[in-house]
C-alpha cells in the first residue's frame, strides 16, 4: 500500500447505515411499505453484512486487505470499489471477499467492484470504437464521486425477460427487458424490470446493465446506467434479508438474524438519468462484452464469497462432531467425510486463485482480467458442489440438527433440565453448546437461509449452463490437438474453419503474462491475517 496516498472519505458500519437516511426509495417487502430502510427490521440482516465492509477498511489488521491505491486518482479506497490493475489485485479482492464472507455469508457489496470494473473496460472500448475519450472520461468522474463518498452500488442486471425463446424486441411486454423509451438533450428515460438485484433496498444507487448480447433491433435494450435508488419512478419490491423473526432471541436463528441478503423486483416507469450517468445507450454491439466482461469478474469473487461460507459449514461441522462425542482424525469415516468437504472448498478457492495469478491486462484498459477459465470452472464448482458440502454438513452432524426441540423449550421448566441432561453426548461439551452447534448447522443448511445458499450459488452469477458454455468458448482445446497431432506425427493442421482447432492460447509463463517474475502479487499482511487466517 502507498502510504502517502491522500485517503478517500471512508464511512464506518454506522456512517453507512446513517447514510442510507439520506434516501428515500420506494420499497415493499412483505406487501408492506417501508418507511425507513434503515429502521426496518426485515432488512436490518441485509444492512449488517454491508457494513461490515466498510469496518474491516478501519481495522488496522484488515486495512491492507480491504483498502487499496486507485490508480486513476491516487486516493486511498474501500477495495469493494477499486479497480483492479494487477494479479495481485485479483488476489487481494479475492481474499478480501472470502474474508468478509466468513462473517456474513454474503456480503453483497463485491457486486460493487466486479460491475465497476466492467464498466470501466466498456467506457475503453466505446471509446477506441468510436475515436474519442469522452466515455472514459464520464466513467471515471462517477468513479471517484462512488469511492470519495463511499458507495454501495447494486447490481441492475438480470431482466424479467418474459418468454425465453424471444429476443427483447419481440416480447408482448417490452417492459420484460429494462429500454429506453426517450432520448432528449439532458439524458434518457427508461423503463422495464431488473427481477434480481442483490440487496437493493440498501444500495445507495444501482448501476442498470443488460443481462445479454443485443442485436441492431435490440439497441434500445442496450443501455447501461446508474440510478440512484430513491429515483422518481423506481418501485422496489423485496424479501426479508435473512430470517427476521418474533422467536429470535430465542436462538433460532443464530447466523441468519444477524446477517442475510435481500433481493429485490426493480420496476422502473419512466426513470430519468442524466447523460453524466449514462454508459451504454443504444451501442448494441457492446452489450455481449459487457455483460461477459462483468461475469467474469463476477464469477472469479463469488469463488471468494462461497469459500467464506465453506469455512463457516467447514467450523460447524467440526464443532458437531466434537459434541457428539468424536474426534475425525481419529474416526476415519468422519475424517474421510470432513476432507472431502475441506477439498471441495479449497479446489473452487484455488481455481479463483489460478484466476487471479493467470489474469490478463484489457487490451483497452489498465484493468485486469480474471482468467475466464479457471473463473468459470471454479463458479461451475461451488455452484453444483454447495448441495454437497450441505450434505456433508448434514452427515458429520447427524440428525439432531433438524429434529432437536425449539428453542422453547430451552426456557419451559417441565422439560428443559431432562432434555440438557439427556441431549448430551461429549462430557466435555456443554449441552448448551451442543444445542448451539447443531441449531447453527441447520441455520446455514436445513432451514430458510440454507435453502437460500443453495439457489444463489446454483444460479447467482449466472447458470451452470453459462459457464460451460464460456468454459468451452475460452479452453484452448486447439492446444491439446496440435499436442496429440504432433506426438502422432502427422502435422498439426492451421486450418481456422477446423471446429476443434479454433481456440488456442499463448503460453501462460510468458513476457505478456500476469506478473514480472520475483515482484509480490499480494499484499504484505500481518502473519495473522494472512490467507491462511481465511481459511
């Protein structure tokens, strides 16, 4: 870190919670109106884990992981909303991410740097496309207003899309795609549905994107924004961010009534944006890159993300099997059971760190590329993997976790001292520790909140489908048959019609490749709060 770097304006947890007074967006969770987002006690899990984003920036022993130098302006900046110029950087955000992610589960606020990012690769392109600067230009001022005021951005991507075999412009409804419906002087007004926005009724402006590649008749469908979210014409319909509840302080709950995510239905009617926050308007032959840009980054952090949660489920199960009564190294069904959820963690983790380390620099920007490979099948891991490492959870635990007693009964004097007497199992482990072990193990993956883990890893970011699609579109299979071709002896064919010879790549290890050979790609923390601390 530059330690002479002028620092930005960095709010603590409750500078951001305070931060949110300022606006007033319209949102209904539950068919109810809210009044004060803030005050809201069915987003309060929601708000907890961005805040904790922006306390880790003012913990000295995090402050190296979770702040870096922003390049363009050389201002000290929360890393949720850097730009990232290097392998280390991947790295940094990487672990960065899977640190905040052990506390919270999901921390959301990632979406910020991986959407900013994109953003600044399309600015660089449009304006190489077209021989002008002004794109760049437009980008970096929000950028440094979102890291001098300390921003969170959510991310307005995904649209309803109503029937699936039509392209935008074909839908009954235009509003299923988010478009432009007005061009003036001043900016543009759209309008549409984005169905899943992360955390969108705490975000203080959500950035609009398109979810796919566009054609000429789609143009209109084009458009990237940002939007603050108490625009005039801009209804938020959530859900409840984790499992806020009239039994939770009871125990019930005990991950999930502190930390959680909401999601939220955007609807936007005639929403106004000035031409300063406009990125993509109507460039359709951008929109495929921009969104596959954006999910690569994506991609690469929710590895982060869904490691921290392992490590979590990684703990619990470790603590379940010490309460009843065993020692894993010592019990090789166990032991087999715990590695094998330990490796399934670690592998998607090392494939975000291949990532990283195998980064490219845009070729129109300083901005650096998560290795779209080893991003996507680290995604494509965690995302089919989550059910197992539930399960996993579930069998070293056993069945306690879904048929012990409510937390009631904890407190009901005809059954509370014979059930602490005969619920027990260790006679080292308190039967309140016990209880607490299981009924947090079911919280993260038998109740609400675990089924909830389960379909965003699945589908956040993309569907497993997406990411074999990319992993094939990018895998130098052409590689691999120019080897076999030449230990067969018989050529290797240079004929760019050939199907299978069409992807092929320069060797990673390389004077273009990630990093100059003997330089750090990570920062030097503490020995403390190194990545072996996250894991």
């Amino acid at each position: 870190m530059n330690s002479l770097s002028t620092p930005a304006s960095l709010m603590t947890g409750d500078d951001y919670r305070e931060s949110l007074r300022r606006y007033r967006p319209r949102v209904f969770v539950d068919g109810q109106a809210v009044a004060s987002v803030v005050d809201e006690p069915a987003l309060r899990p929601g708000i907890n884990a961005v805040a904790l984003t922006y306390d880790f920036a003012h913990r000295p022993e995090y402050a190296p992981l979770m702040r870096a130098v922003q390049h363009t302006s050389g201002r000290e900046v929360n890393r949720m909303t850097h730009l990232s110029t290097s392998a280390g950087d991947l790295l940094n955000k990487l672990e960065a991410v899977r640190l905040i992610c052990q506390e919270t589960g999901c921390a959301q606020r990632y979406l910020t740097h991986d959407a900013l990012n994109a953003i600044a690769q399309l600015a660089a392109r449009l304006d190489d496309a077209q021989g002008k600067t002004e794109h760049t230009a437009r980008f970096q001022a929000y950028l440094h207003r979102v890291q001098d005021q300390d921003l969170t951005l959510g991310v307005a991507m995904t649209d309803a899309k109503g029937d699936r075999s039509r392209r935008p412009h074909q839908q009954a409804n235009p509003d299923s795609y988010l478009h432009i419906v007005e061009r003036n002087a001043r900016g543009i007004v759209i309008s549409g549905t984005k169905a899943i926005v992360t955390g969108a009724p705490y975000m203080h402006e959500l950035l609009v994107m398109p979810c796919r590649n566009m054609g000429q008749a789609d143009a209109d469908f084009a458009v990237c924004c940002a939007v603050p979210v108490d625009a005039e014409g801009l209804t938020i319909v959530a859900r409840p961010a984790g499992r806020p509840g009239e039994k939770l302080e009871h125990g019930d709950a005990l991950f999930s009534r502190k930390y959680g995510q909401s999601t939220g239905v955007c609807l936007f009617d005639r929403v106004f944006v000035p031409w300063e926050h406009v990125f993509l308007a109507g460039e359709w032959e951008h929109a495929g890159h921009l969104t596959y840009s954006y999910a690569t980054h994506h991609r690469q952090t929710c590895i982060g993300a869904r490691a921290g949660f392992g490590d979590l489920l990684i703990g619990a199960a470790a603590l379940m099997c010490e309460a009843n009564g065993f020692d894993p190294g010592a019990e090789s069904q166990l032991r087999e059971q715990m590695v094998e959820l330990i490796t399934i963690v670690e592998g998607f983790y090392a494939c975000g760190v291949a990532a990283s380390v195998y980064g490219r620099r845009d070729e129109h920007t300083d901005v650096f590329m998560p290795d779209p490979v080893f991003a996507n099948i680290g995604k494509l891991l965690l995302a089919t993997k989550i059910y197992d490492m539930h399960r996993i959870a579930h069998t070293v635990s056993g069945g306690l976790i879904v048929t012990l007693p409510g937390p009631d009964e904890d407190h009901n004097p005809e059954t509370a001292a014979r059930l602490s007497d005969v619920l027990r199992a260790n006679p080292d482990v308190p039967y309140e520790q016990r209880i607490q072990a299981a009924r947090f193990v079911e919280d993260l993956t038998a109740g609400y909140q675990g089924g909830w883990y389960s379909v965003i890893s699945l589908h956040g970011g993309g569907s497993p489908a997406a990411m074999k699609q990319e992993i094939w579109r990018h895998y130098p299979v052409g590689n691999k048959v120019d080897l076999v071709e030449r230990l067969l002896e018989r050529g290797v064919s240079n004929d760019p019609d050939r199907a299978i010879t069409r992807n092929r790549q320069p060797g990673r290890c390389c004077d273009s490749g990630c990093s100059t050979p003997g330089q750090p790609v990570m920062v030097d923390l503490p020995v403390s709060t190194k990545a072996t601390n996250s894991r």
